[in-house]
C-alpha cells in the first residue's frame, strides 16, 4: 500500500513550492487542494476560477474522502496538499487516521500581507491559522500522536536540513537531488485555479532563498495578525529546526 502524507497549510505559504518538491519525486504522486470544491459549493464565495473549480473537482466530501483515503494510487507515495480552511469544523477527520501527517506553518502577518496582494479583503476564516492549530488538536487525538510541523521561513534557510529531517520523520528516503530543484512550467496536477495563484512557482526551479523583510501591515489589519499570533506561536513549539 501506498505511503500517504496529508500537508496541511494555510493560504499564501510555500505550499505549492513544497508540493513541487514531493512532486518531483520519481515514487510519488501529488493532489492539489482536493476539498476546493466542496469549500466553495459549502461557502457560497466567489473566489477566483470559481466554476472552473466547481467543475474540475467533487463537491462531495465524502467523495473526495474516499478518493484520498481509499483509492490505490499509482505510485508508492501519495502526497496531498490540503488547505485548513477547506475543513470545517464539526467535520469528521476520523478518514485521515491512517495517514502521515505535516503542519506548514507562516507568520500571521506574512500571511496576512501576501493574501491581501491577490484578494480584496481577509479574515480569519480566510486564511486559516486558527483552523490550523484546531486541526493538529484533532489529528494529534485522531492519530496518538503530535503530527510534524515545519515552518516556511526554515524551509527557505535551510531546505536540505529540513526536508531530510521531515522525511526521515514520516519514514519515507530523502531524495534530495530531487526534492530541492524542478523543472519550471506547469504541471497536469495544477490545480484549475493555478493561472491566478502560482505565477511565482510557475517560473521557480527550487525553493526561493529566504530574504528577511519587515511586513508593514496596514493598522485596521494588526489586529488579526495579532490575534492569530497565539496559534502560530502554539504549532511553533513543535517544528522541526535545522
């Protein structure tokens, strides 16, 4: 049976970069945003490509259950990308029981500032962080164990420590010729929604290296940044260093 790993990431991460990086494996294969559809036809909210998702992908959870946690996948790797806002809460997460486990994790504030560059407004539901810490709770009672977390600043500092020390931790090889560099362009596992958000990752050939900024927030945006600091700081204590 195949190894499935479930990344669970808010929006505006290096999630689609770390994607390519499992991607690029020979033994794996990749699932973009599986839930998209179910999030949108469930919300009602008029997200960018709206119908082209809608129709590209299962709006039924259950489906889309049965998909990631019961169809044999034609590789010895599975790796799925999941967003934290496309669960709900109440959902169960019981389906996910058997499957390995990782929590990518930004600063509140560099989220925030990266989503308002391709959206018009953010909220907490938008982006997800409190969604995050609430789904490790779930997943860590699910499963007896506390799942994995990285965080994407270290990624970028030091990519090849962290990736060889993720995989050594979900007891899959590190490939690294592999996982640090791709090919750039598209790819067939691109999500429907990719023309507007993976401009970046698009051209990219490996993770970008890590350049320190200073996030000038606008004032009426702090005080989300600053309430979802709390969690953040929470799946912190739990990532992997280099």
């Amino acid at each position: 049976m195949s190894i499935r790993i479930a990344m669970w990431s808010g929006p505006r991460n290096i999630s689609t970069a770390m994607m390519r990086s499992w991607e690029n494996r020979p033994d794996c294969v990749t699932v973009d945003e599986p839930f998209y559809a179910c999030y949108l036809r469930e919300s009602g909210l008029e997200h960018p490509c709206r119908e082209d998702i809608l129709s590209a992908q299962s709006s039924e959870r259950g489906e889309v259950v049965r998909q990631l946690s019961e169809l044999e996948p034609q590789a010895p790797i599975f790796y799925q990308k999941h967003m934290t806002h496309h669960m709900p809460r109440g959902m169960d997460m019981h389906w996910c029981a058997a499957l390995r486990h990782c929590f990518l994790i930004r600063d509140p504030a560099e989220v925030i500032a990266s989503y308002l560059q391709k959206m018009p407004a953010v909220s907490e539901d938008a982006i997800g962080i409190a969604r995050q810490w609430e789904l490790f709770e779930e997943i860590a009672a699910i499963t007896g164990r506390a799942p994995l977390v990285i965080d994407s600043n270290e990624v970028l500092r030091h990519p090849g420590a962290i990736l060889q020390s993720l995989c050594e931790q979900l007891d899959v090889p590190y490939l690294e010729d592999a996982m640090l560099s791709w090919p750039p362009g598209r790819r067939d596992s691109d999500g429907v929604w990719a023309p507007h958000w993976y401009q970046n990752v698009e051209t990219s050939t490996g993770f970008a290296s890590y350049a320190a900024k200073r996030v000038q927030l606008p004032e009426e945006h702090r005080p989300l940044a600053d309430a979802m600091q709390k969690y953040y700081l929470r799946l912190a204590e739990h990532r992997i260093q280099a």
